[in-house]
C-alpha cells in the first residue's frame, strides 16, 4: 500500500524560525533510503542536512533553492510502501528533529553556499565515486583538507558516505597533532607545522581552526560593543571547602553527581543575581532588558584547548543536587561533542572558573549579549587576619579571589560592589542547614 510522507523543516535550535534552501541533493522521481540526506539548508547559526525520514520515491519538492520555508513547513513529499502506522506527518517530524538536532555540531557553521565544483574522491576502495556533501565539501575546503586526507576518513554515513560528525572528528584529531608542535619534547613528525626564516628568526604558523575563529570573532566583538570594567574581592571559602569536602561521597552516593566548588558557585551566583537582578540582564538600544530567568553559562574547556559555554536553563528554580546535576551533564556532552544547539544558546549571565587551571584571577570579557561575567580563581590556603570580639588573630584560611568583568553602560562600581559582596557574605556566611 503506498501512502504519502511529508518531510518537515525541522526544529533547530531555540530563536531559528526559518532556514534557508541551500541545495536539493535529490530530485522528483529518485529512488532514496531512510536517512538519506535529501537537502541542505542554512540559518544564520548552522549549515545541515535535512535526511528523509523514510525510504521511498521523491513526489515533490515544493520549496525552491534560495526559499526561505519556516520551522515546520512541508518541504517535500515522499510516496512510501507499506503499512500506514499512526500519524505519518507527526511521526516524521519528531524522527527528523531528533535526527537533525543530533547531526548539527556545537560548532556554528558559517552562512555561505560554496560555488565551487563538486570534489569527487576517486580511489579503488569502496569510495570509488563517492561524492562530498555540500556541507562536507566546504568544511574541507575552508580547513584545506586534501584528497588523500578524506580518503582516509572513515564515513558512517549511508553507503560510508562521510558525513559532517565524520570530519569535525577529523579535523579535531587533526588539531591535537597540531598542538603537540608546542611541545618541544614531543616529535613533529606528525605536525602540520609551516616553518619560515625571517631576519635569522624561525617561525611556526598554525592556522586556527573553525572554533578558535568564530571565539576569536565573538571576543573582538564583545569588546566593541560593551565598556568593560573588571572588579575583584577576596573570598574566604573555608567553610564552604571543608563542608564540601565532608560531605561529598555521601552526597555522591544519595544523589549520583560529584559535587565540586563551582556548584556551590553556581547557587551562590544565582541567590545573588536574585537579589541584584540587572546583572541578569542584556542592552537593547537604550533600553535595558532584565530577564526573569535565570540561564547560567558555564564556561568550559574542550579537549582541544577551545572553550565552549552550556547553559543551564532556568537555574534560579534548581536546588543544588540540580544545578550538580545539570553541570556535570552538560561538561560531559561538551567534551564529547554532543551538546544540541539551544544548549549553548540564550544565557544571561555565565561563569568561568579560573580555578581549574590553578590561576589565581583574570579579567573575562563578557559573553555578548550578557552584561557581566564572573571568574572564580584558585582556592588557597593562606595565613590571614580573623577578626574576634575578643581580638585579632592570626590563622591558616582557604582564599580565593573573585573578579567580575561588567558592561558599564548599564552598571556602574557601586553596584558590581554591592553584588560581590553579598556573593562574598553568602559564602563566608555558609551554612549546612541553609
């Protein structure tokens, strides 16, 4: 029995109502496989492939190249055999947007058809005439990846067809072979590295990847839109560090989640952008717009030396085996290369911790289009001066210093003060039963 399969333009990320037709890689009258991709599409944040959710015949393709159909539309039909089982159409929705969301890297993918010609690789191997996808082919091209170094990459895609996941992967292996040239005890004869001499001095040059580009691209941009101004305060953490230390593999135990110090951070953080809530906030124009919730970023460093910022969506309604929870979940996909798109979008006030690398405080810049960010350096141990009613002594305390970067069109010193030092009092004030 033949029926009818509508392939919709998928979900793609929170914000993205519309993507644009970049290419149909199928036409009326083929023959096609589920999962076979079927066209590439590009927003203003990625390029991807929209893959049939069926096997079956291409009716008709009811979108031209350069449309502009909205989140949801029709974009194709498909004639299947065999058994109708429940809603075709709603089915094949979920199915896509599931399949599309897990397909589409965390890595923003630039908005620009290529016009160059097709690559074919052509070898004796089962990639005999096996053609590059659109997409595939330009991550190539931009990355300068050769014909022999694509023959190398093994494709999981349909009939080994090497698919966008197959050469981010390769290019991030490619990348750790690059780094190791830093390393002077580490052979380079796997490095990539371009040596040139200018007036008796040698150089490397290591061409940034896609990542270190569009981070570079953001940071400049952040600061020539936000008037940066970094505050500090020192913090001591004692209580907080021997609570956590007492309680952590019972906590562990009871509910399944390591607990570090930027969790406790984190509920810090949020109890006092409650109490200070323009630092939750973002410019518009001349307007200040304050978001009632609370989406923290977590700034996180990636295996290959980039940084990448989850968000824990509505962190001011989790408690602090929530906001462990939602922490270690998403480092652990970042790692990975697994975070979907939404997760790394809309936060309103983000978190570095300077800590993790043993540096004692920095002045971040701010993630656009937030206002502040808040660095947490190093804890250490130090002897300082404790304030009695019975006098001033002197005592061994775990310090650390705490720096927020803000953009002062919308907060001045007073206020970056004020927040500090109710985020110092809520740690030093730290209390088991609270």
């Amino acid at each position: 029995m033949a029926y009818e399969v509508n392939i919709s333009l998928p979900a793609m990320g929170e914000g993205i109502t519309e993507a644009k037709i970049i290419r149909w890689l199928v036409n009326v009258g083929d023959v096609i496989e589920e999962d076979q991709p079927l066209v590439e599409i590009a927003t203003d944040k990625v390029d991807s492939e929209v893959p049939s959710t069926t096997s079956g015949k291409v009716k008709e393709l009811l979108c031209k190249e350069g449309d502009f159909p909205q989140v949801g539309q029709t974009i194709c039909v498909i004639t299947a055999e065999g058994k109708v089982s429940g809603t075709i159409e709603q089915s094949n929705t979920v199915a896509q947007t599931n399949t599309i969301t897990q397909s589409i890297s965390t890595l923003n993918i630039e908005n620009s058809a290529s016009n160059s010609s097709e690559i074919e690789v052509e070898d004796s191997s089962k990639l005999l005439n096996m053609h590059l996808s659109p997409l595939v082919r330009k991550i190539a091209q931009e990355e300068n990846i050769s014909t022999s170094e694509l023959q190398k990459i093994r494709g999981t895609g349909l009939n080994d067809r090497i698919t966008k996941d197959d050469i981010l992967l390769f290019i991030q292996n490619r990348d750790k072979v690059v780094a190791k040239a830093f390393n002077p005890t580490v052979a380079t004869k796997q490095s990539t590295e371009i040596s040139t001499i200018s007036e008796g001095m040698r150089h490397e040059v290591i061409p940034m990847d896609r990542m270190r580009k569009l981070i570079a691209e953001h940071m400049v941009n952040s600061i020539h839109t936000s008037a940066h101004v970094t505050s500090f305060i020192e913090v001591d953490v004692t209580k907080l560090v021997n609570w956590r230390n007492s309680i952590k593999e019972n906590f562990q135990q009871t509910e399944g989640e390591k607990l570090t110090l930027t969790h406790l951070f984190a509920q810090a953080t949020v109890n006092s952008i409650k109490k200070f809530p323009v630092l939750n906030s973002s410019v518009d124009g001349d307007n200040i717009i304050i978001k009632k919730n609370i989406n923290l970023g977590i700034a996180t460093a990636l295996p290959n030396g980039n940084l990448i910022v989850p968000v824990i969506k509505n962190a001011e309604k989790l408690n602090l085996s929530g906001i462990a929870s939602s922490t270690n979940d998403l480092a652990k996909r970042a790692r990975e290369n697994k975070l979907k798109p939404d997760e790394i979008q809309s936060g309103t006030f983000t978190i570095s911790n300077l800590g993790s690398f043993d540096t004692l405080t920095g002045t971040p810049i701010i993630n656009q289009p937030q206002v502040a960010i808040l660095a947490i350096g190093a804890v250490k141990k130090r002897p300082v001066v404790i304030e009695t009613p019975e006098g001033d002594t002197i005592g061994i305390r775990q310090m650390c210093i705490i720096s927020l970067s803000y953009d002062h069109r919308v907060i001045d010193g007073a206020l970056a003060g004020l927040f500090l030092k109710e985020f110092r009092d809520t740690i030093e004030n730290f209390s088991p039963s609270a």
